[in-house]
C-alpha cells in the first residue's frame, strides 16, 4: 500500500528513530549520543528526549537519559496482536528442559533479528536477552537461516550494507563471503554460528515455516562454546530442532 508524504507524522517518525537509537549496548546516552545515532539534529533530538521524559517513557538526570519500563507498553502491545510468541513458546519450553540449554525464536527485521520468545536455562551471553532483543541478523544463526531464504532482490539490498562490523575476529564482515556461506545455509538447511556474535559463544539454528513452506521465522540453541563443538551441535540438537520445525509448521500462519 502506497501512503501519501503529506500523511505522514515527522514528528512521530523522529521520536521514533531517537526511542530507536537505545540498545543493550547503549542504554544510557546522552542528547548528542542520541543526536549522532539518530541522524537528527541536536535541538530535535533534546526535544525529543525531554517529550519522551515528561510522559515517563525516560529517566534524565540533568546529562544522560534511559528508557524507562514504561516504554515496554509499546512492544508490550505489538507482541500481543502477535499470535507467533504464544504459538511456539510452549514449544520453545519443552525443547530447553528436553536438551538442558537455551533456545530463542526471532523474526527478521531488515538486517537485524528481533527476538520474540526465549527459554534460558542459563545465560549465554553477556547481554541479556528478551523479547524484543535485536542482533545483527549476518553473524547470528537465526538471522542467516532467514537471510538464506528471502527473495534475491531482498538479500542483495541486505549484501549491499557490506563490509560489516566485526563483532569478533571470527565474524563474516564481506558480502561474498557471507553469500557462500548463505547459500550453504540454503543447502544444508540449518546454520551453524561459532563465536562470530560474540566471542564463547556456539549456536544452530533451523527456519520455521508455516504450512505454505514460507519461512516465517527461525528456532535456535546457543550455548558455550565450551560445552560443545561444532560438530557436537549438529549432532546433539538439529535433530530436536528439526522435530520442532516438523511440530510447528503446521500452526504457523
């Protein structure tokens, strides 16, 4: 659907982006921090900020600002009209307590993953991870497993973003070689990630298509990268992984 520019709210995009500019990484800033990731400038995104601030959406303390639990209302209600969450988490439940390690569902969102459900049976990275949790989808299982299946129109927009940030030395950060891996992923049907997101840490992952066999979404185990080898996570946990993929095709819209 095409939406005329005079319909849209400048305002309610800035304020956006600005909300947008928190993450894990950066949960306290500044009006310049927020002004330089934003891309606004610095008059608009103290504005911004202090409007966020007066509606209890943020906490300032004279130089730096961070979101307050209130701004949860607003994924909160999203992940609501979401059927997706409630579908798999069950699921998600059993297959932790079954393998005895953490196991996340995530949409993709651009170049990023968006987590939409989680089971920890212990932390395995040093952010914590919730819903609404994003990552680089390139260096992540999940996000590769969803890469590897958009149109080639789409993943050439996403390639077009290289080279990437390295997270870890062990991270794919050049267009062609983050190609043949995911045309890899296409073949084998899972993905495998070692420490390319951060440093000690180990997953697979494995798409979850609805009953058109459209990927909608991806299922993954991350652990240590001490408590299994490459080898040892294709061995262990695909073939529970696969059977969840088996077990939900069927509900996903």
């Amino acid at each position: 659907m095409s939406i005329n520019e005079r319909d849209i709210m400048g305002g309610l995009a800035k304020g956006l982006s600005v909300i947008e500019t928190f993450t894990a990484e950066h949960p306290r800033q500044s009006i310049t921090e927020v002004a330089v990731a934003s891309g606004l400038d610095r008059a608009t995104a103290r504005r911004c900020l202090l409007t966020l601030a007066h509606h209890g959406y943020a906490d300032y303390d004279g130089k730096f600002f961070t979101l307050t639990p209130r701004i949860l209302r607003l994924g909160t209600a999203c992940l609501a009209t979401m059927p997706l969450p409630q579908i798999v988490q069950p699921n998600l439940d059993r297959l932790s307590e079954e393998i005895g390690e953490s196991s996340s569902v995530s949409v993709l969102d651009g170049a990023e993953i968006v987590y939409v459900a989680r089971a920890a049976q212990r932390r395995v990275m040093s952010i914590a991870l919730m819903p609404g949790s994003r990552l680089p989808a390139w260096c992540t299982s999940m996000g590769r497993v969803m890469l590897a299946a958009l149109p080639d129109a789409e993943l050439d927009a996403i390639l077009a973003l290289a080279p990437f940030p390295a997270r870890t030395t062990h991270t794919l950060t050049s267009a062609e070689a983050l190609r043949e891996e995911l045309q890899r992923v296409r073949r084998d049907g899972h993905a495998v990630i070692d420490q390319e997101v951060e440093i000690g840490l180990r997953s697979i992952a494995v798409p979850l298509l609805n009953a058109r066999g459209r990927v909608v979404a991806a299922v993954n185990v991350g652990l240590s990268a001490s408590h299994a080898s490459v080898d040892d996570l294709r061995a262990r946990f695909l073939p529970h992984l696969l059977r969840l993929q088996a077990d939900l095709r069927g509900l996903l819209g």
